[in-house]
C-alpha cells in the first residue's frame, strides 16, 4: 500500500526561514518483504535557498539474526542550489549544513530511543 502526502513545512535553514512544500510517499512492506517502508519527498516549493530536493529512505530488514530484529536505514539526498554562491552563500551553506547534520543526528537519536524502550 502506498501513502500519498502533501506537506507545508516552515524549517530554520541558513539565515532565515524557509517555507517549503513536499510531495511525499511511503509504502509498507509485508512481513515477509526484505524491505520494511520506503519514502520519497520531493520538494515542490521552496521559498528560497533550494530550487529542487529529492529525498530516498528505505528501512530493510536485517534478516542475519533471527533472534536480534534489527534494520538498516539508508537514505539519500539530491538537491539543487543556484542561490548558495559566492561569499554569503558558502556562510548560509555551512550553517545548513551543520543544522542539517544536528537535525538528522537528533532524529536517528530519537529513533533509537524509541525503538529500545519497546523491547
């Protein structure tokens, strides 16, 4: 089965905010499926700093230890910047990507916690 959504987001990126629409869509696996959920976002909009994203993530099931259900997460990004030039937009570029790092570290932190405390 698969999910349709669209999204309207406010996110602090670079200097200021960035209003941004996303088209997403997520299918579930089957118990039986190697692979657990699939979600692709893709940017429609962006208010400025971004002209295009495409974000893959996929959860696959780890199937070497029956006993030990674990997962694999990976994900990719693609996206296109022709408003990160020059002097100030390396600046705004470099403070993006730190609060990129610090906003996927803090949601792989909440995953885990979450997923130890249902054990």
């Amino acid at each position: 089965m698969v999910e349709d959504r669209f999204d309207c987001a406010k996110v602090r990126f670079g200097l200021r905010p960035t209003l941004r629409m996303i088209h997403s869509m997520t299918m579930r696996g089957n118990p039986a499926d190697d692979i657990a959920c699939a979600i692709v976002e893709k940017q429609l909009y962006s208010s400025h700093y971004f002209d295009t994203e495409l974000f893959f993530t996929f959860c696959v099931r780890a199937r070497h230890d029956p006993n030990d259900p674990g997962f694999y997460l990976v994900t990719t990004m693609g996206a296109g910047q022709s408003a990160l030039a020059g002097f100030k937009g390396g600046i705004i570029r470099s403070i993006g990507v730190t609060r990129s790092v610090s906003s996927l570290q803090s949601v792989l932190m909440s995953v885990r916690k979450m997923l130890e405390e249902n054990r």
